[in-house]
C-alpha cells in the first residue's frame, strides 16, 4: 500500500473519524501545527544534550500525537487525550525548572545552539494554541486540551533558559 492515495488531490482529507473537509479547515490547521511542532522537538531533542530534557521532549511527543489525534476526531465519544494529570505533570516540571533558572528580565531568544529549537517551538506552539482557540470558538475542544497547549508553551520558554544558565549564555534584551 503506498503512502501516496491521491485522496487529497482536489485539497480535501480525511479527519480520523472519517469525514471529509478541506485541507483549509480549521480543525486541520489546529492538528497540522501540532504536526509542525512535533517535528520541530524531533530535531531540538537531539540539541539540548540533557537526558532528562531529551525524555521530557519524547514524553512531550508522545502526549502531542494523542492531542493530534483528539483534533481529527469530530466523534462525541472520543476520550479526551490529554489528562488533567498531565497537565497538572507538565506544571511541576515548569515550577521544577524555574527552581533553576534565575531569570533577571527579557530573554532574547537562542542564546545557544541547544535552546534555539526549544525557542521555535515555543512559538510553534503559542500559533497552534491561537488556532485551537479560534477552533474551540465554533467547535467543542476539550478544555484540558487547551490547558495543556497553554502549559507547553511555558515549559518549552524555562527549558530553553535552563539549557542556556547552564552554559552561562542566557542573554537580556537589556544588560542587567
């Protein structure tokens, strides 16, 4: 079977509950930058030269197909994706790594070669929490969902600033 069906050729696909819609819809934009965002923490976990970090970010991926999977789903009995727990998970790593970081003001993004994808990400992520919000405006979107999106954009800011105090190269818009 090859990966190349032509379903798509005439700018329509498949949601995994079956229906059609266009490849504009909303709902594909939301779990596309989803997508976008997954491959970017393919490339950054392969950068931050952490372990723990590196985990984190597989842990990160994983939780992001379930959410994906969520978006492409208009079926009233999917089961929410991302649990409270999870969230409540990603909020403590966030608290553990602030513990961390002494941060002094405004960070200017990718002070080292280990926190820049970590940088993209988080802006990948701030745009798919922007077209998850604009979706949850017309359609149902789980609310935990929307918390969790919200958290991983924190998560990956303090990760970024912990690799970078690491190496001594966090740097401030302003010299404090």
């Amino acid at each position: 079977m090859s990966i190349s069906t032509k379903g798509g050729d005439r700018g329509q696909t498949s949601l995994y509950s079956g229906e059609r819609v266009s490849k504009a819809n909303l709902r594909v934009e939301a779990y596309g930058t989803l997508d976008e965002l997954d491959s970017y923490l393919g490339f950054a976990k392969h950068q931050v030269g952490v372990i723990r970090v590196y985990e984190l970010l597989v842990q990160v991926q994983r939780q992001l197909h379930r959410a994906m999977g969520e978006l492409a789903n208009l079926s009233s009995s999917f089961q929410e994706a991302i649990t409270p727990e999870e969230v409540e998970e990603i909020t403590e790593q966030i608290h553990q790594y602030e513990a961390l970081v002494e941060l002094k003001g405004f960070v200017i993004p990718g002070g080292c070669a280990a926190s820049a994808p970590l940088d993209i990400c988080r802006s990948v992520v701030r745009r798919a929490e922007r077209r998850i919000v604009e979706l949850a405006e017309t359609q149902s979107v789980s609310a935990t969902l929307l918390m969790y999106i919200n958290r991983l954009s924190d998560l990956f800011f303090i990760l970024a600033r912990y690799l970078e105090a690491q190496r001594g190269m966090i740097v401030y818009v302003k010299s404090y």
